[in-house]
C-alpha cells in the first residue's frame, strides 16, 4: 500500500514542473530626442524609445561613457540632463542603456551634443533711478522677464571695475525697490542689479553711478552802495539739501585772502545789509552755498565800489564843449570851456561849477557879440579861477589872447588881452610860485606868413611882465601847455610845422623865458604836442599825437625820451602823474573818450572807453581826485541836448563809472 502512494506522488510532481530554459533577448532602445548634433543648455530632456520582447526594467542615461545614475523605470521614458555641470562649449557623447527583467541590457546609437549655456543667463536688469534724501536712498530698477528667476543682488563698488560687494539679496521677483538708509552721496559709488537664475546663473546689468552734485550756484547781483552800507542780494536756491548761505570779502578781485561776513541759514532769505563802508572803498565779494552734505558751490563775484562815481552832461541846443576840468578845495569840480547854446554872442567862455556829486552849483558865461572860447582853467589860491582862450569880441585885431579871472563864484574880477596882427590864441595857462601867470599860445608877428609860439608872464593882475616869441622852422609854430618848473623855469610842449610835415616841440626856459634845451619828435603831417608835466624824478610826461596815434613819453630833465607809448588812431590830450607814481592820460579814439592808465615805467596797467555807439566823443582833460579816482572832461554828441555837450565823468581807481544819463 504505502508503495501505491509513493508512486502516486512522485508521478503529480512530474507533472507539474514546467519548461525554464532561460531568457536571452536583449531589449532595443532608440532616442529621439534630441537630435544628433544639438545645442544644449541647462537641463536637457532626453527621450527614447525602448522595447523587449519580456519586459523593460528600466532605461540609464550615460554621458562619454559614464554612467550618470540617471533612470527612468516607466514609459515614455524621459531623462533630464543637467548640463550646467559641464564646461560650456563642450561636446559630449550620450547614450542610453535600457535594462529587462533577465538582465539583457543594450546600448542606444550614439548621439553628440553640443552645450552651450551662454544664452541660459538670466536678462540682465538695469537700476532705473537711486534717489535720496537726507534720511534714505531709494533705489529702483526693473522687474526681471525670466521664468526661472531666484534672486536680486544689490551691488556697490568703490570704482566701474572695483570689487563688486552685495549689500541686498531679494528674493521677490516683484519687490524692485530698495532703501538705504546709511550712504555717502559725496563719495563716488557705482550701484549694479545682479539677477540669478533658478540654475544659479547670474548676470549683472548696467551699472549707475552717484556721486551727489554741488548744490546749485546763486548769482549774486551787483552790489549797491548807500548811506556809508554795502547792499547784497542773490537768487534762491532751492535745493531740499540746502544748508546755508556764506557771504566772503576780499581786498582782491580773485577773492584771494576772504574773510567770512555772514553766514544765513534760512534759504529764503536772499538779501544782507553791510554798514560801516567808508567812502572810497573797492572790496570784492562772493556767496558760497553749503548743502547738508558739505559740497559747496561759488557765485560770480561782485565788485563793492564807495567810490563817488558819475556821467554827467549840461548844455543847451547848439555846440558845447568842456576843455579842462579840475576838482575844487571844496570837493566839487570846476569845468570850463565854451558854449554856444547861452551867453551874448556867437561863442562865449562857460565857467560851470558842480558839486562833489557832479550837481550843478552855479554857472557863468563871458563874452561879447562875436565868438570867445575858453581853452584851458585852474583854480588859483584865492579859491577863484583862471580862464584863458582866445576873443573876437575884444582885443586889437581879429582874434587876441584872452586871460580872464574869476572870483570862487564865477564873477569876473579882471580880464587881459594880448595879440596884434592876425589870429592870436592862448592854450594853456598856470599860476606861477609869484602869484602871477604863465600863458602860452601862437601870435603872428606883422609880415610873417606864419605864426610863433608864445608865452606871456604875467603879474597877479594879469599885466604884462614879459614875453617871448619862438620861431621853429618858419612853418608855424604853436604851445599847447605850459608849466613851471621847480626850478623856477618853464617848461613847454607844443608843434614846430616844417611845411607840410609836424614836429612836437619840447622847450625848457629860464625863469625869463630864455631857451636852455629843446627837443624835437616826431616828423609826419600829425604830429603835436598837448600836454605836459615835471615828474617827481625831475623828468618830464608827454602826451600828443604821433603819426596819427594816441602818444605819451617819459622823458629825462633833458628831454631825452625814456619811454614812449602809442596806440592806433587819436590823441592823448592830458596827462599827470598820479600818487603811486605812474599816469592817467585821456584822450580820444575811433570816436570814443579813452582813458588808459600807466605805471612809472609807461605799461599799460588798465584801460577804459567811453562811448554810446556814436561819433565825436572826445576826452578834453584828466586829473586825479582826492579819493584816488579820476574826473575827466570832454565832449559828446549822442548824450545831453544839443549837438554837443559837455561831458564830465567820475571814476573810481580803476577807471569805472556809472551808466550814462543826462
């Protein structure tokens, strides 16, 4: 029985058991995407296609040979490839292994692909604005487009190609507004926006650049000068930084050596009164303004002139010309010359007083019925006045010297006259050590064909005390201005005419006229001379026309020229040496009053011109006024009323006046 049932159970067996014969087969793999040759950049997905003939287990991405770990157990399969881990502008060989249930593997074709992660960089973002204010800065800049966007960095270098340093990192991609609230604008600073990428790639943007600008220049306008006060005013600055206003004072126009006046705080407040400015003053002055952060800026710089100054005119509808003028013991100035706009006849000697502030005090004419017209004035030591020029209206024959003297109000106390034959005129005349006179002029002897020059000393009464005649070349010969010497004796400056040629004429007397030296200059068909004075070297300053030219000379005691000064065009009509030892001289040219001012050794240190755009403008007579500045007489056509004018101007030290006006 029991060998029944072993029997039985052993054939049950046998039938159970199947066929195993084992499984062989590899799978197949293709990929198909992407193609061979691609350009690849950040993660890549590789696809593929695998098959078996039992069952695919799963498929591995494997790089130049080398297993990258990377698989995928399910259909459709898919592999990402992170190609940021490889060096850019690289190529690499990829295949893929697929695996089945038994084991078999096989290994896709292979393809190359090609990474180039150069276009995988975020768009770069650039910072729009960085404002601030005293207490923050606030810095902006576009919003990023990527999709795979992580982070902003803020960058801050020292310099454009210094070591960029992050002071923020911001994570929002719409949070683009950033404060600071400790800076330095007055320190150059260069701001970035680095933006980074989900992969970790960055790029940086435009840089901006900060660097606080100067706080916005005031203009500072001219300054006023009233009731012994300076008066400042500015424009406004409006900056929000704004700090304060800074008023500087200088002896010198580049503002060198400043003291600070004041300093005003309130922006607003735009204007300063300075008192206690002494007349004759010239100061220079300058507003700085300060902003918050300490950065300054400079106005223009004004000029703070006390000096009196003015541009007046007088006279009527016809021809009015001022000769001489001279500041008087009482401060005002005393014009002379001749009008033909009032007094009796054709022309007559004005005598015309003003005050320290050019005002007319008083005036008078003197004349007959024909004309009469006054050369040259000084005021004498009696406080009255000394007039010389030439009359038709009285005298001997045609027209005689006429010397005419004046009480301190312009009433006549007495006049002479000197002539004869033909045309007599007298051009210069001086008080002498005596209280007498010295004239000189032109007179034509009886039966000469041409004229001498002349000079005439008189005694306080202006009678005769001698004369002498001087013949130059028998072409004519005339003196323009006449001086005593320390030495008692004269010295004269006038023309010598060789015909049809000039010579200026410089003549040296005894105290009785007697010629001791003279000298000659010049030798063209213009050539005069009309001015002149002893130096404090005992030498001698000239001024006339040379060859047509604006001319002045420095001579020795014997004549001898040591420098000599011409510019084109004009004459130089008056001259003297001034307190720092060099000259002022006026004259005219191209129709304009020319004022030039000389040190000891004839450079030209400043010059000044006169004019409103018209003709016959004519500088007369200079001096220098107590207050170190000069008065100049003249002539105008385009100012006053009639077809000329007198013209008296006041200038500071400098030679600048105010505007012209009636």
């Amino acid at each position: 029985m029991k060998k029944i049932i072993l029997l039985v159970t052993i054939l049950i067996l046998l039938g159970c058991e199947k066929n195993t014969t084992p499984d062989t087969t590899s799978p197949t793999v293709t990929i198909t995407n992407p193609q061979n040759g691609s350009i690849v950049f950040e993660y890549v997905t590789i696809n593929c296609v695998a098959t078996d003939n039992e069952e695919v287990s799963y498929v591995e991405l494997w790089i130049d040979g080398v297993s990258t770990n990377i698989i995928d157990e399910s259909e459709p399969y898919s592999l990402i490839w992170n190609t940021t881990i490889y060096e850019d502008g690289s190529y690499h060989t990829i295949t893929i292994r697929a695996y089945d249930s038994s084991d078999n593997i096989t290994d896709s074709e292979p393809i190359s692909l090609y990474i180039n992660n150069s276009v995988a960089y975020p768009n770069p973002i650039n910072i729009i604005s960085i404002n601030y204010t005293l207490s923050e800065m606030t810095i902006t800049w576009n919003k990023s487009i990527d999709n795979d966007f992580a982070l902003y960095s803020l960058l801050i270098s020292d310099s454009e190609i210094g070591n960029q340093n992050s002071i923020a990192e911001i994570s929002s991609i719409n949070d683009t507004v950033y404060i600071l609230n400790e800076f330095d604008p007055t320190t150059p600073k260069w701001y970035w926006i680095s933006v980074t990428d989900t992969l970790g790639y960055s790029k940086i943007g435009n840089y901006y650049y900060v660097l606080d600008n100067n706080p916005t220049q005031v203009e500072l306008y001219p300054v006023n000068f009233d009731n012994n006060s300076f008066y400042f005013s500015w424009s406004q600055n409006n900056d929000e930084d704004f700090q304060s206003y800074t008023l500087y004072e200088s002896n010198f126009p580049d503002m060198s050596n400043y003291i600070e006046i004041t300093t005003i705080e309130d922006f607003s407040d735009t204007c300063f009164v300075l008192s206690g400015i002494n007349n004759s003053e010239i100061k220079y002055y300058q507003i700085i303004v300060e902003d918050y952060f300490e950065l300054e800026s400079t106005s223009n710089i004004q000029e703070g002139n006390s000096y009196i100054t003015f541009t007046k005119t007088f006279g009527g509808s016809l021809k009015d010309i001022a000769n001489s003028v001279q500041q008087t013991l009482d401060g005002g100035y005393i014009i002379a010359g001749y009008t033909e706009s009032f007094g009796n006849g054709e022309e007559d000697f004005w005598l015309f007083k003003t005050d320290s502030q050019g005002n007319e005090e008083w005036n008078q004419t003197f004349g007959g019925n024909d004309t009469d017209v006054c050369l040259s004035m000084q005021q004498t030591t009696d406080g009255g006045y000394i007039m010389i020029g030439y009359t038709w209206s009285f005298g001997y024959d045609e027209s005689d010297i006429w010397l005419l003297k004046a009480d301190s109000q312009g009433n006549e106390e007495w006049n002479q006259t000197f002539g004869g034959y033909s045309q007599n005129i007298g051009y210069s005349v001086q008080q002498t050590f005596d209280s007498g006179f010295i004239l000189t002029g032109r007179h034509r002897i009886e039966g000469h064909s041409y004229e001498d020059l002349w000079v005439i000393k008189t005694d306080s009464q202006g009678n005769e005390l001698w004369n002498q005649s001087y013949s130059g070349n028998q072409g004519g010969s005339c003196g323009y201005s006449i001086k005593q010497t320390l030495d008692g004796g004269y010295i004269i400056l006038g023309k010598d005419q060789s015909y049809p040629l000039y010579k200026i004429w410089l003549i040296k007397t005894d105290s009785q006229g007697y010629i001791q030296w003279d000298q000659l200059f010049g030798d063209s068909w213009h050539d005069y001379g009309y001015s002149i004075q002893e130096t404090n070297d005992s030498g001698f300053i000239i001024a006339g026309v040379l060859d047509s030219d604006f001319w002045c000379a420095k001579t020795d005691f014997q004549g001898n020229i040591e420098w000599n000064f011409s510019d084109g065009g004009g004459e130089a009509n008056s001259i003297q040496q001034v307190n720092d030892l060099g000259y002022i001289a006026v004259g005219y040219q191209y129709n304009d009053i020319s004022m030039k001012k000389f040190d000891s050794q004839g450079i030209v240190e400043w010059e000044q011109s006169f004019n409103t755009n018209s003709d016959d403008w004519s500088g007369c007579s200079v001096q220098q006024t107590s207050d170190n500045g000069y008065i100049v007489s003249g002539c105008t056509e385009a100012l006053g009323n009639g077809e000329e004018d007198f013209i008296i101007i006041k200038t500071d030290i400098n030679g600048n006046t105010t505007s012209f006006r009636d």
